[in-house]
C-alpha cells in the first residue's frame, strides 16, 4: 500500500462524527442521504480526532457535492485497522484515500496520484530523484516510516543496518514484535529540520503540510523510479488514490465518481493548501 492507512483553511458544516462504539450500538439499517465514512482519530495528517485531516476534509466535499449528509466514524486507531473494523464491520460504508484497485474494497475513479519522496533542507543542496540517489556521500542519517518501500531503498543501498538504531530511537525504542509501531509522520520531518538526518524518505502526502510549515526551509522531490527487487518482483513508488467503498454498497461507485467530478477542483484545492506535490494521473 502507498500508506499505512491518512486543512486547517477549509472549514466544513454539518459534519456529524461519531465513535465507532456509538455505531455499533445504533441499528445496522442506514438510509441513502447519510455518507458514512470511517477515519482513524491516529493518522495525521490525513485524519485527526478533530476532523481536520484533510481527508476528512474531502469526506466532506464528497458529501456535500452528493447531497448527503456525512456520518464521519471515528475509529481510535491506525487506519490499517479501517477496513477490518470499520468497513467489515458495517459501521460506515467508505473509506477515503486507498490505492486504486485495492482488492479487499471497490474502488472509485482515481482524484490525485502521488510518490514516495525525498526530504530534505535546502541548505543542504540535495539533488536527485531516483532512489538510487539516496546513497551519496555525506547522507549517512535517514528517517522513514516503517512498513514502507524506504526499507527496501536503504537495504538496496546498503544504508539499512547502519540507520538501525538511529532508526529504532524515533519510537523511543518501542518492541516492534506482536504489535504495531509506527513513526509519525511530523516526527520524520521534524528530524530532517533539525539535522538529525540527512535525509528523509516517505510518502509525499504524509508529509506535506509539515514541509509547508517548518521553520526551517526544507525541498521534498518525488521519486521518479520504481524498485526492481533481486527476485524481479517492481515495487512502484507513485501511487493513485482512490475512495473505497464497501462491496455491499456497489450502489456508492457512481455517488461517489459523480461528486469526485463535480467536487474536482475544491479537492484539488485542498491538497493544493495541504502542500500535497502531485502527478498526472494515470
């Protein structure tokens, strides 16, 4: 997946939010004027406790571009939990911002496409967009998400068992074994500000609006190549992002592609003001 999961300038009405414990406790029938879309209160900044990610952002376009009344399922945790305890469980229908052709949802049309990115401050003079630019001399440092494809890089460059430790301090040194862990997305800008590492490699929406708002001056450039495993296996680096819909809701794929098309340009707004870096799509 490109993530593992999801603007403070648009203010959105009539939002209604709920814990995922109040939807279960109300009766399972749902009518078609309410959009009932799950989000992890854990996953800035796509989705926050306070329903300002900018994918529940967008949840509210769609909405409002639907003529419905959005039902925004607040699920206190990770958004790889989404799916599983939001859409399989009936409390909500949609999910914002999967991977296009994601195989356990229906998909909509794709509204923005995407890369894994390098971060860096600009007084730093990096240059380079293949992943094969990360291994130059004095970029020694690297902070990254784990469960993402900048492992692969790192140990195709050769930088993975070096960054280790400095790697494993970004979650205070948590066990990874039987649970999930996981480096915030701010704290891997962060580190780059601050010089702690030279480089930074994630997801260009991960870290969009903590470019945007650093102090320090910092440039995040797409990676422009894919990753040819030993077993000639490619891991792409750029993504499409789609809506998910549940299976037992097919009714939503036209809902849903109508108001992405009608709602286009105030999306595209929003990822503008998020300071999102986006591709053609494909």
């Amino acid at each position: 997946m490109a993530r593992l999961a999801w603007g403070g300038a648009i203010l959105l009405t009539g939002i209604g939010t709920a814990t995922a414990q109040d939807q279960q406790t109300e009766a399972t029938g749902t009518d078609e004027t309410t959009l009932r879309v799950c989000a992890s209160t854990q996953e800035a900044p796509y989705s926050t406790k306070d329903g300002t990610g900018f994918e529940n952002v967008i949840a509210g376009i769609l909405a409002e571009e639907a003529g419905m009344e959005l039902d925004l399922v607040m699920i206190d945790k990770a958004a790889i939990y989404l799916a599983r305890d939001g859409i399989d469980e009936g409390i909500c229908d949609v999910l914002i911002g999967v991977d296009a052709g994601d195989e356990r949802l229906l998909t909509s049309e794709p509204y923005y496409r995407s890369a894994y990115a390098f971060v860096s401050r600009e007084d730093r003079g990096f240059e380079g967009d293949e992943w094969q630019d990360a291994d130059q001399d004095g970029y020694n440092t690297f902070a990254y998400r784990y469960h993402s494809p900048a492992e692969t890089i790192l140990k195709y460059t050769g930088r993975y068992e070096y960054n280790l430790v400095y790697q494993a301090s970004l979650t205070d040194f948590q066990d990874r074994r039987n649970q999930y862990t996981q480096v915030e997305a701010s704290r891997v800008v962060s580190e780059v500000a601050a010089g702690n590492a030279d480089l930074g490699i994630i997801f260009a929406p991960d870290a969009g609006r903590y470019v945007r708002d650093s102090r320090e001056p910092l440039k995040m450039t797409l990676i422009t190549n894919e990753i040819e495993r030993s077993d000639g296996l490619m891991i792409p680096l750029q993504y499409s992002q789609s809506v998910g819909i549940s299976k037992e809701k097919p009714e939503l794929v036209d809902t849903i592609n109508s108001a992405l098309e009608s709602g286009r340009e105030r999306i595209e707004a929003v990822l503008a003001d998020e300071g999102i870096p986006t591709l053609p799509l494909e």
